[in-house]
C-alpha cells in the first residue's frame, strides 16, 4: 500500500505554511505603499521660468530655441509647448519602453547647448513624469495678524526646513503669500550732481551680495580658510552701498537714493478660511511609503506648531494616506465577509467544523504567499494591486471550498478506507479539472497584460497581482488543505 504523500511530509509542509505566513507578515509591513503605482509615463516636462517677459518675446526668445533643441533627443514622438507671460512649459513625448533616464539626460544635455542664447535670469528644470511629482499632503498655513510676505517668509525659513528633515520628503512646495523686495526711488537731481549713472547703480548693486573663498592664510602649521561675505541683509547695509568711489569722496546709494521694503507684485492669490494664505505641498520620494510619510509629516507638524505664533493656523486640506488606508480597510473587509461566507456554506453545506477550520487557514497562507511574491517582483500596496487582491478572494475561496468539499465527499463515500488514501483519491479526481479551471481563469487576464498606453500600465499592475493571486492559491490550496483535512 502507498503511503499517503501529504502524511509523509507533514511537518516540512507545515513549516512551509508558517514560513509563508511570517514572509507575508513581513513583506506587509515593508511593502511600499502608495496611492497609485510607480508608473513613469512616456513623458518629460520642461519649464522655463523668464520672470515678466510678454508672451511674444518668450515665443522668440525662449520658446522656438527650446523646441528646436528638444526635438534633436532620439526617440521623440512629440513636442508641445504652452508659452505665457513669463513662462513656458514644453511636455516632451516619447514611446512607452524608452529608457525615460537616458532621454532626461539627452534634453539637458540640448538645453545646456542653447543656455547661451536664452535670455539671462532664465531658470529651468526638468522632470519625469510619474506619481512622485505628485502632493501627498498639503496644508493651509493662515494668520490673522502677519501680512502675506511675513507669512512667506515664516513658510520658507521656519516649515519647509523643518518638513525637508522628515524621512520620505523630496520637496516641499509654498504657494501663495508675496516676496519680500526692496525698492530703489533715484534722485535724478543728485545723480546728475555727483556724476552718477543709472548704470553704475545697477554694477555697484550686481557686484554686491555675495560670499566667496578668497583664499588662504598660513601660520605656521596652520592654514585658514579666507572668506569674503558681502551680504546684504538690512535698509542700513544697502544704504551704505559705495556706488562710486573718487580721490574727493565716495559716493554711497543713501546719497542718491531712497531705499524701501515692499512687498512684490502679486499674480495669484490663496484664500483658505476666507483668509489669504499659504498652501504648503509635500511631495514624496519614489520608493518611499506614503504611509510613514505621512506620519512623519504628521509628527513634525506637531513639532513645528510650538514653534509658531499663537495666531498663526496650519491645517491639512489633502492627506493621500487617508485613500490608501480606506483601500487597505476595503481590501480588510472583504476578506473578513469572505471568510464569513466561506464559514457559514461550509457549516451549511459539509456540517462539519473541521473543514470550516481548513478555509480559516489555507486563504491566510495564501494572502501571505501572495503578498511575499509582490514584494519580491518589486510591487507595492496601491489601489490596483488592494483592488486585484479584493476581487481574487472569492476564487481563493472557491478552490478551498471544492477541494474540502472533494474530500469530505470522498470519505463520506468510502468509509472503510484510511485518511491518508482517501485524501489521495479525492485529490488525484480533482486535480486536472482544478488546474484546467485555474488555468482558464488566468488565460483570461492575458489581453490586459497585451494592453498598450496609459490604460495598459494600470491594468498590466491589476493583472499581474491576479495572476499571482489566483497561482498561489493554486499552490496552497492543493498543498496545504489536504494536510489540515
């Protein structure tokens, strides 16, 4: 008589079943975790920022050579470009499989060739498209007393380095508020009576404000570093600026100007409460989970309100974890109304608890195998993959049920036969039928897989994690449940 398989390798089995549980377990609490898939689009964006040029001059100046220089990259499919006052955004297309690092490279690499030719105080950068560019959290940061450029400057100099320190953050973005300028108001009469220039102003004005090494100082065994700090930091130092410097006097702004602080101009304005504000944005690293960035962001934010005003308000207005925990819950409580289903029909329908005990137990190992695979294939927990995994329940729990249901069939139909013959016998009638219906169901996510643009990325994520849903089910299904029946 053959030994039943199962009973012989019943403890290395088990042990592969806790395995798998503790893989899944930590694969879980590793996971990325995200809103959307790290998926990079087929696309760089360019922008150009050009302070107050009008629009025609920026189509001239900046517009026509940037596109010029762009289409030069291999691989381009398209170029499109939106101009106005001051600024120029170009999106510049490629075919989904292009190696997107290598094109970043190359438009640079263009746009580095035709620096020279754009205008001066001209600022660019260029970025890949995918979800990271996107905020993860965002925060209103209103006032009652301070001014808008007050405000600002709070914003920049005191939150956004201190949220640049929470682990996760690639940047933090500050909209709203106006910057801080200080205004020159000539006097023509004493310009013209000491000989001074508009020009000379503007020199004297450029060559300030800097820190510089100036070299080095040696003594003895000592050397020291020398450096030049020329920067203005209050009315009192700018006043005391020498425009022009002569064998009779020098002359200094204060005495041909009047130097004054104002705010500047303002071309958007951020109302929060019915109160201008400041909108703070934090963005995330790829390959950081949005979840423990947002409870550092969280953490730090706390930190930061000791440090603030006691009229000054920061409130959230977007948290991105809060949709990925609700399709964490979902995914939650559809296993759990599953597990309850699968219960109540094996109760009903096998009328006994033992295999009841079976579907508590196989569908575990099976999310944790599942889980194990995405970690190691290098996915994360998303709304495709939670979404994927939610609509795969009903099948893992399908194939516990036929096969608990094969087996208490089978040994109510031949009761004078021992366990481990039994389990032999309802495997071996169930097995070419179970893997033909497996296989039928994965065959049928296979268009998807086929799926080209936008669409097929999304659905290439969902499908992949049926896939190896519906395989690991498979697997534990076959292996573990005869062993707990």
């Amino acid at each position: 008589m053959k030994r039943n398989w199962f009973a012989q390798y019943k403890f290395p089995i088990l042990l592969l079943a806790v395995m798998a549980l503790l893989a899944g377990v930590y694969s879980y609490t590793h996971m990325q975790v995200a809103l959307f898939p790290e998926i990079t689009f087929p696309k760089i964006k360019v922008i150009v920022e050009a302070g107050e040029q009008p629009v025609d001059q920026m189509s001239m100046t900046i517009t026509r050579p940037m596109e010029a220089a762009i289409k030069k990259v291999p691989g381009l499919t398209d170029v499109r470009s939106t101009t106005s006052r001051g600024s120029l955004e170009l999106a510049a297309f490629f075919n989904w499989g292009e190696d997107l690092d290598l094109r970043r490279q190359q438009i640079e690499s263009q746009i580095n060739q035709v620096r020279s030719d754009l205008p001066q105080g001209v600022t660019i950068s260029v970025e890949k498209m995918n979800p990271s560019i996107l905020q993860v959290m965002g925060y209103s940061l209103v006032s009652s007393h301070l001014d808008p450029m007050a405000l600002k400057q709070l914003a920049n100099f005191t939150i956004k380095p201190g949220l640049l320190r929470v682990p996760g953050v690639s940047d933090v973005s500050v909209m709203g508020g106006q910057d801080k300028e200080y205004w020159l108001e000539l006097n023509p009469e004493k310009m013209r009576l000491l000989s001074v220039t508009p020009g000379q102003i503007a020199d004297a004005v450029a060559t300030s404000n800097f820190i510089r090494s100036s070299g080095y100082l040696s003594d003895h065994r000592s050397m020291y570093l020398s450096v030049t700090d020329a920067r203005l930091t209050s009315i009192r130092q700018i006043n005391q600026l020498i425009v022009k410097n002569t064998a009779g006097r020098q002359v200094r702004l204060q005495d041909i100007a009047r130097v004054s602080v104002h705010a500047a101009r303002q071309y958007e304005k951020i109302y929060a409460d019915g109160r201008q504000s400041i909108l703070i944005g934090i963005l995330k690293q790829p390959n950081a989970s949005v979840v423990e960035v947002a409870d550092g962001v969280q953490r730090q934010i706390k930190t930061l309100k000791a440090t603030l005003p006691a009229d000054v308000q920061l409130k959230p207005y977007y948290n991105q974890a809060d949709f990925v925990l609700d399709a964490v819950r979902s995914v939650s409580d559809c296993l759990w109304i599953g597990l309850l289903l699968a219960v109540v029909v094996a109760i009903i329908f096998l009328k006994s608890i033992k295999p009841t005990l079976t579907l508590l137990i196989t569908i575990p190992i099976t999310l944790g195998l599942t889980i194990t695979v995405l970690k190691l294939t290098g996915q994360g927990l998303n709304i495709m993959t939670l979404g994927a995994i939610a609509a795969s329940i009903g099948l893992i729990i399908d194939d516990a049920i036929v096969v608990v249901e094969q087996i208490q069939r089978t040994h109510e139909e031949f009761t004078d036969q021992s366990p481990g013959s039994l389990v032999r016998s309802a495997i071996r009638y169930l097995f070419k039928a179970m893997l033909g219906s497996s296989l039928s169901t994965v065959v049928i996510f296979i268009p998807f897989i086929l799926m080209s643009g936008l669409a097929g990325a999304y659905f290439t994520v969902m499908t992949d994690t049926m896939i190896i849903t519906l395989v690991c089910s498979f697997f534990s299904t076959w292996i573990f449940c005869p062993l707990s029946t």
